[in-house]
C-alpha cells in the first residue's frame, strides 16, 4: 500500500496521467453511471471520424472525404450524406 501511496504522489507531481489509464478511468466512471463501457469506444470512434473529416476537408482532398463518409456507413445520396456535403463545401 506504502507503494501506491507513492507511485500516486510522484503522479501528482508529474501532472499527468498516462493516457491509457485516463481511458481506462473514463470507461469505468461512465460505468457506473450506467452509460456502459461501450459508450467510451463509441466517443473515440466518432473522435476518430471527426479528426479524419476535419483533415480532409482542410486538405480540400473530396475523394478521401467520400471514402471516409462510406467508412462509417453513410450512404450515397442520404440525408447524411447531403448534410456532409454541405459541410466540406461551405469550410
């Protein structure tokens, strides 16, 4: 316990969290929430999504656009996939 007690204050000291533990924490917390850990991989998923759309469109790059929308399953032609549109268009 003396250990911990110590791993836990030099942590503190540090200011940071690994990433992987902060993750890890989230996922539980959301747990007993009632959220359910599948909820944590859902955000990272759509964070992931978000990312890739927001480099495409700075990069004006509309083919990688287009096959990130199909990644995710947006169809072509659905309402989704006008309202992306619009948004790569008008950035």
């Amino acid at each position: 316990m003396h250990k911990d007690r110590q791993l836990h204050g030099q942590a503190e000291q540090q200011g940071e969290i690994d990433p992987e533990v902060r993750e890890v924490m989230q996922d539980q917390s959301r747990a007993v929430a009632g959220r359910g850990p599948g909820v944590g991989k859902e955000v990272r998923k759509k964070r992931i999504f978000a990312e890739a759309a927001l480099k495409a469109i700075k990069a004006k790059d509309e083919r990688a656009f287009s096959e990130l929308l199909r990644s995710v399953g947006v169809k072509d032609g659905s309402p989704e996939w006008k309202n992306a549109w619009k948004a790569f268009r008008s950035a």
